[in-house]
C-alpha cells in the first residue's frame, strides 16, 4: 500500500514539474495568408486596424500605403534614405519614432515607423487584399515567436522559461544589424555540398535566392530561366531560376526546389560589405512551422503538411495587378522577357478577360497566378482587351525546369 502511495505522488509531483516546466503563451494572434505572405492586424498610436506582412528582412516598419479610410496619427522627425535591393533610384520616407503598436492584446513600445513618400510596392493591387505596409524585425524582439503555418496563428511566448518543443529541431541564429541569419547546407548543379549563410525573411515572395559574385558562390544550373525576382527597396530584381538538388535545414532535405539569383547589379548594395550567401524565403519557410527566439539566438522548425508540395514558378511568365483595388478587374503589369506570353504576343496594360474559358472577373489574383503555374500539354488560351478590341492569345505552358 505504502509503495501504490509513494508511486501516486510521484506521479503526480513528476506531472506539477512538467507543467512548470510547459511555458504559457503571453498571447496568440490570427493571421491571414496572402500568397505566402504572413499579414496580421495592426494598430499605431490607436489608428483604424491596418493590415501588415510581417517581414524579416527588414529591420524598421514601414508603411507602403495608406488607402482612404485608414486614419493613423504620427508624428515626423526626419526624412531617411532607405538601402535595399533593386536597381533603381533611392527611396525616401519619412521617419516616426516612439510610437505605440498594438497587435492582438500586445503592445510594442517604442516603436519607429518610415512611411513611404512614393508607394513603390503597389502590394494591395499586386496581391488583390488590402495591404499597408511591412512589418520588420521589431515584430521578433520581445517575444518567443511561434509561426503555425496550419492554423494560421501567430503564438507568443515569454524568452525566459522557453524549453525546444517535441519534435522540433534547433539551429542557431546569427544576428548582424538586427537581421537573422542561419547556416544552412546546400548541393549545387555538380553535386558539390556546400554551407550557405541566408537570411531569413519572412517578407520575400520566393523560395531562396543566392548571389553568385563571389569565387565561392553556387554555381548556375545549366537549365535556367530568365525573369523578373521581385520588388526591392531600390527598385526591380533581375535575374534567373533554376533548380538545384537539395537544400538541407538542419536534417531535413528539401529535394530540386526551385531557386533564384540574381544579377550581380540588383544586390551589390546589400551584399558588397556582408559575407552573406542568399535569402531563406516566404514560399520555402512556409513548409514548416517554427519558433523564432531572437533574444537566445536559436530557430526551431519541423516540417508541416506543406513540406513535399510541389515546386512551382510562373511558366507563363506573366505578372498581374487590380486596376482599382479590391475590384476584380486585372491587367497585365509585366511580360518577362523571352517567356511563353512574350513569344505568344501579350502586352503590358492588356485586361484580362477570359482564362481557359474562365471568366477572369469571377477569379481573384491568386487563382490567377496558380493558373500561370500550371504546366499543361495544352496551350493556355487568354482573352484579353487591349485598347478597347477582344484579343486572342494561345499561350505554351509547358515547365522547361
């Protein structure tokens, strides 16, 4: 009887440590998925809610663009030169300090915000849901930040009694001007295995990309691509696509994604005094749920239901945006150089109206975009308008990659 006894308190001495031990949550947010885009509410100085992509890559939050019925109060200090990718010319923004953030229950405080004079990014017409701004690395720095990819929820937690969850692995983060950064291993187009130093961002519409202007940078694959990356701080992103064998995180293997590099002239200003290889991307990160702990320096990720979902790109090579915002009305913005839709005669400002027999008016961007990563034996076909006259267009999607 005595040991039934002894055996019971064990038991449940051995269940009150566990839950000492199981850290709570400070909080827990929604957030809504925009592409592979993480956007999450947002209230500055007790505005109207505003929509934000939470972004990495950047260190400061930034406002991209103000739509009538947001009202927000802040108060300008300065005007700042902002450094990013692109070519182009440099940006401007206005600089706010000390503001208030209000996410969910939590309050970030104090907070700078830079609101764009030129709204560069265009995200609500690109993506086709209201989009404000980005949200940078102020977001990570208080908190444990568990993204759940599944159930589409943010959960914070506090950086003191945090203990690795079951079934995640860890690898150390390396902080350099407020960004993080991970060691990952990579196979090139020859097989050779290499270590890579990427950042990670949150904010970048891509699987990864890796600068090649160094001796020791990945070698091209022979079959690539020309197209455009994306939209920097600077201005557009040139360069290619390719495949490579495999990208290691930690011990899981992500086989043949599809990557990007850029030309040399789109990232020398970021990468000319840094030793960094690449960027972890939105489209890749999104194949795993994980915890950020930047106070300890440490990521903690296992791979989700997304993990083995196939390798896509824009075959089309077409790239579209809301003429208004919020109505389904789209046209073109850019034709990639040399692309099936170049060759087949598309042209920038045409509307589209009619995809595969598919009203274009009954489908939002996303399901526009899906349709120009479909490789397909049949040619897509495309009605579009184009100065007031119906144009038909037969487009060849079959994948080169």
């Amino acid at each position: 009887m005595r040991k039934v006894i002894l055996f019971t308190l064990l038991f449940f001495i051995a269940l009150n440590v566990n839950a000492i031990k199981r850290p709570k949550k400070i909080a827990s947010i929604p957030f809504e998925m925009v592409g592979s885009y993480v956007v999450i509410k947002v209230k500055i100085n007790d505005s109207s809610p505003l929509k934000f992509i939470l972004d990495s890559g950047i260190r400061n939050t930034i406002i991209t663009e103000l739509l009538p019925e947001d009202n927000v109060t802040l108060n300008y200090s300065d005007v700042k030169d902002l450094l990013g990718l692109g070519i182009g010319s440099h940006l401007e923004a206005l600089v706010s300090n000390n503001n208030e953030l209000n996410i969910g229950k939590l309050n970030l405080h104090p907070i700078t915000v830079h609101v764009l004079q030129e709204d560069i990014f265009n995200l609500s017409k690109h993506t086709g849901a209201k989009i404000n701004g980005l949200m940078g690395i102020d977001f990570f720095k208080d908190f444990i930040i568990e993204i759940n990819y599944i159930s589409h929820r943010i959960n914070f937690y506090p950086t003191d009694s945090f203990i690795q969850p079951k079934d995640y692995e860890v690898i150390p983060i390396v902080i350099e001007n407020q960004k993080m950064f991970v060691e990952l291993n990579v196979v090139e187009a020859d097989r050779v295995q290499k270590k890579v130093k990427m950042l990670i961002d949150t904010g970048a519409e891509l699987n990864a990309w890796f600068q090649t202007s160094k001796d020791e940078s990945l070698k091209l694959p022979l079959n690539t691509i020309r197209s455009s990356i994306g939209q920097g701080l600077n201005g557009e992103i040139i360069g290619n696509l390719g495949r490579i064998p495999q990208i290691y995180f930690g011990r899981f293997c992500i086989n043949n994604p599809i990557v990007s590099f850029p030309d040399s002239s789109s990232i020398s200003s970021i990468i000319k005094n840094s030793n960094r290889d690449g960027t972890i991307g939105s489209q890749l990160l999104m194949r795993f749920n994980y915890f950020i702990d930047y106070h300890n320096k440490l990521f903690y990720f296992k791979p989700n239901r997304h993990f083995k979902s196939q390798f896509k790109y824009n075959i089309a090579g077409i790239e579209i945006s809301q003429i208004l915002p919020f109505v389904p009305q789209t046209e073109v913005w850019k034709v990639w150089e040399n692309s099936p839709a170049a060759i087949a005669g598309l042209r920038v400002g045409d509307q589209l109206i009619e995809v595969n027999g598919i009203n274009c008016y009954q489908m939002g961007i996303s399901e526009l975009k899906a349709m120009f990563e479909t490789s397909t034996k049949h040619s897509m076909k495309l009605i579009v308008n184009r100065e007031g006259k119906e144009i038909v267009l037969e487009i060849e999607m079959k994948s080169i990659l």
